[in-house]
C-alpha cells in the first residue's frame, strides 16, 4: 500500500508543473492608482509561468439589485481565463463588449447565494465589461470576487518580466498575485490622506483652508451614569447621579418607562429619584448639545417587590439585601464584575452626529480593550465624511452599526475606507443599503473610517447595449452611485 502511495505521488511530481519561481520583485513596492507595476523574476530557462490575480470589490447596491462595470479590461494572449465570482446573491450576468456588446454569460446562484461565470481563452483585445444580478440577502453585503489569470514565458537566462497599468483601480484595494506558486499581495493605494497628516493640520481657525481641520464640534455628548450601579432591586425608590459632558450646552431629558422625569443640575451632575414599577422597568437617558449631537443610553432595572418593609431605604440603594436569597440579583451581581473586568458595554447606546450619522452600540457589546467607545467626525480634504471611533484599534464584538444617510448622485461612485495603522493606509471595506436608502457599514474595530465620493463617467454610446436594461430597471441605481475600474488582468 505505502509503495502504491509513493508511485502516485511521484506520478503527480511529473503531472504538475515544477516552477523554480524566485527573486519576485514588485515595483513600485506601495503602487497607488494610475501607476505602472513591474513584476520581475527569475524561473528556469524558457520557462513557462502561470499567472494568476485576483480582487474582491463592493458592487453598487441597490435592493433587490447589484451591478458593476470595468472598462479598458486589456486580455493578453492566450491561455488565459477571466473568472467572476459573486458572493450572496441570486444570479450573476456578465455582459462584454468589444467593439460590439455580445450575448452575455449568465449563472443562477448554489443554495449558498454563490454564482460563477468563466471563459478561457478569450481572445486578445480591450474590453468593457458590466455586471448585474439580484442580491439573495440586502442585509449582508455582495461581493465580487475578479479573477484573472494567463501564462508568461521567462527567457534562456530564466529572467522574466511584466508590466500593467493599475489604472482606477480602486483605492484600497487589495490584489493577491500568484507567480509560478509564489505569492504577493499588493495594496493599491489612492490619494485619500493619512489621519497623521490631517492631525498635523489640525487648526481652530474656521477661516482655514481646505488641507485643514475646521475644527467644529462633531461629537456627540458623553452620557455617565454614576448611580445606580446595580441593574437589581428589592426597593422601588432608587436615587440617580447622571453625569453628562460636552464641549457646548446640552439639552437633557430623562425617561422611565417612557414618562419624563424630573431632575436637579449641579455642574453637570443631573440628580433625582427613580420609582420603579414592579418588574423590568426601561430608564433611558438623551442628551444633545446645539449642534445637534446626540447620545442616548438605555438601561434595564429590575424592582423584586418584598413583604419586608425594612428592606425598604427610600432614595438609596441597598447592596446587601436579597442577594443569598435571590438566585437572579447575585447572578446580576457576578455579570457585573464580570463586564467591568471584560469591558462590556451594559445597555444600548444611540450616538447621533447631526442628522447624518447614528452609531448603534448593542447591550452587552464586548471591547478588546479598556475605555469608552465613542466616534466624532473630522474633516478630511476631498473626503465626503470621516469619523473617528475609540478606542482606536479595540475589536467590538458584536460589530457595531454604523449609519450615514448620503444624497445619492448618478454621476458619483461611494467608497467605504478603513485606516489600518498598521499598514498605515486605506483599505476598502464593503458596506450595504438600507430600504431607506442609508448606508450601512459595520464596525468591527475602532479607527478611521472615511466615506468617499468619486465623479465617475457615463458612456453616452451605451443607449442601445445591453446594461442599458440595467440602468433602465434600477433607474440608474436609483440612490447608489456605480462602481468604475480597469481591472487588473496579466
């Protein structure tokens, strides 16, 4: 048996090519749109390489549809294959033209709302190429995966070479290369400033120009709830001591079980008492400040009625009672400890920056790290919007949600970008779209997130292609702007 495995296995070393890939140099080593990239190596002597690229990108989305176009798409000589893969959706068709649109690829979606369209040996020339199909599930977002891949030959010294235009490819993209078994990821890097350079720029003068910071406030209110500490009570007068700060005047209400409360301000101390109902009662604190900031907390405090009227301490609250008796206030007692050692954020959060931006932050939401989460919007230069969420590079588990209501424009494409300090670059991140036309993108990690808008040009020569049946049904998307890149193709 072990010597039948040994001669398959030696059978499968001369079925398969051997590459003796190495000393793979890419340059430029950060290339950013638009820019010339040269791969060069060494192989053996004439020989014949396999190589293959491939991207994920974010179509235009708009419920029920999706669609995408990549044009000036250079095909080198054969062999060669062009592959697209769609990820969460119902159909996927590929529609091409060259000269000329011809009847389009099409593929119904597996059970897993994953459809796939392919063609070898395409033949050499410059393509347009548009994308279309319904999304299986509008609360996730689509994904489409391009991969291309073609053969190059290294000469009798075994040196090989090769160049491609990363022309509007889009910004923060990340393109994985495979070279004869060798593999190379590649960030395509745009002109989107780093935070470190716009901070650097930071200026107070609302009269600044337009490489700076106005520096306005864009934060919502911090809302601190001193008391009450616990979530559970035998008691139903409890005593509250709410903090809330900002750097302008706030309005504050607070509410329980809906009906609003009354309260005493020392400094910025909000003070009173709180009479609980029977059971779960709702405690749910709003403050905006002029700029139409807002944040709001809701809590959850549950009143244990008792036949022991000397439990009773009318506008404290007791810490001691109860809990060897009551199985649910010393388990509340221990999640407590718990999430103040594992930081989890108890009650739901609604921060509101004006009328554009809500970030939702779940009841018990765990962060990686110490310290409160909170996002502000600063300004970055030819950015439409970017907010700034902390603790910076802390993991949020569940994700959070964030919500930007952007106009939609036809003539505009929408990018959603992440900083990675890491990389100490952009990267693109999907998003998706509400029924009321918001974006929606989830936040796994404090950092820098920017919205980006890019003007992008519609062919007038398309009245009578194909795609036209596209723009036709979504009404030229509608509220979602469309998607423009040269696909990087060896």
């Amino acid at each position: 048996m072990i010597k039948r495995l040994f001669l398959l296995f030696l059978a499968l070393l001369l079925i398969l090519p051997s590459y003796a890939v190495s000393d793979i140099q890419i340059t430029p080593e950060h290339p950013k749109v638009g820019d010339i990239v040269t791969i060069t190596g060494k192989a053996n002597p004439n020989e014949e390489i396999n190589c293959q690229a491939w991207f994920e990108v974010t179509p235009i989305i708009s419920p029920p549809y999706y669609g995408y176009i990549m044009k000036d798409v250079e095909i080198p000589t054969t062999p060669n294959n062009f592959k697209v893969i769609a990820e969460n959706v119902n159909d996927l068709s590929v529609y091409v033209k060259i000269g000329v649109w011809i009847p389009p690829k099409s593929a119904t979606a597996d059970t897993n709302g994953i459809a796939v369209v392919s063609q070898s040996n395409v033949p050499t020339g410059t393509y347009e190429i548009r994308i279309k199909g319904t999304i299986k599930d509008p609360s996730k977002p689509v994904k489409l995966k391009i991969i291309a891949s073609t053969t190059i030959k290294a000469d009798e010294n075994g040196y090989f070479k090769y160049s491609y235009r990363a022309n509007n490819i889009p910004e923060g993209t990340v393109v994985h290369l495979n070279i004869g078994g060798v593999s190379k990821d590649i960030l395509i890097e745009g002109n989107t400033p780093t935070p470190q350079i716009i901070e650097e720029n930071t200026t107070t003068n609302e009269n600044t120009t337009s490489n700076q910071i106005i520096n306005l406030d864009k934060e919502p209110p911090k809302i601190i709830i001193l008391s009450p500490i616990q979530r559970e009570f035998n008691q139903p007068n409890v005593t509250f001591d709410i903090v809330v700060e900002d750097n302008s005047p706030c309005f504050v209400a607070i509410y329980l079980n809906g009906e609003e409360i009354d309260y005493k301000i020392v400094n910025n101390h909000y003070t009173g008492t709180l009479y609980l109902k029977d059971g779960k009662n709702t405690l749910e604190i709003l403050a905006e400040d002029k700029y139409g900031n807002k944040n709001k907390k809701i809590i959850y405090l549950t009143y244990y009625k008792t036949n022991d009227e000397n439990s009773t301490n009318k506008g404290e609250i007791n810490t001691t009672t109860n809990t060897s008796k009551s199985p649910e206030n010393k388990a509340n007692i221990t999640k407590v400890k718990t999430a103040e050692e594992k930081n989890i954020i108890e009650g739901t959060i609604i921060k509101n920056i004006g009328k554009v931006a809500e970030l939702i932050i779940q009841d018990g939401t765990e962060v990686s790290t110490k310290g409160d989460i909170q996002i502000k919007e600063i300004a970055l230069p030819n950015i439409t919007l970017t907010y700034y969420i902390t603790p910076e590079d802390a993991e949020f588990k569940p994700p959070l949600t964030l919500k930007v209501k952007i106009k939609p424009s036809q003539n505009k494409e929408i990018k959603v970008l992440y900083y990675d300090s890491k990389l100490k670059s952009w990267k693109s991140i999907p998003y998706t779209v509400d029924g009321e036309g918001n974006i929606i993108i989830k936040i796994d990690r404090g950092g820098y997130y920017a919205i980006k808008e890019n003007q992008i040009e519609i062919d007038k020569n398309t009245t009578n292609s194909p795609f036209t049946q596209l723009i036709g049904i979504l009404k030229i998307i509608v509220s979602v702007v469309i998607n423009l890149i040269k696909s990087l193709v060896f």
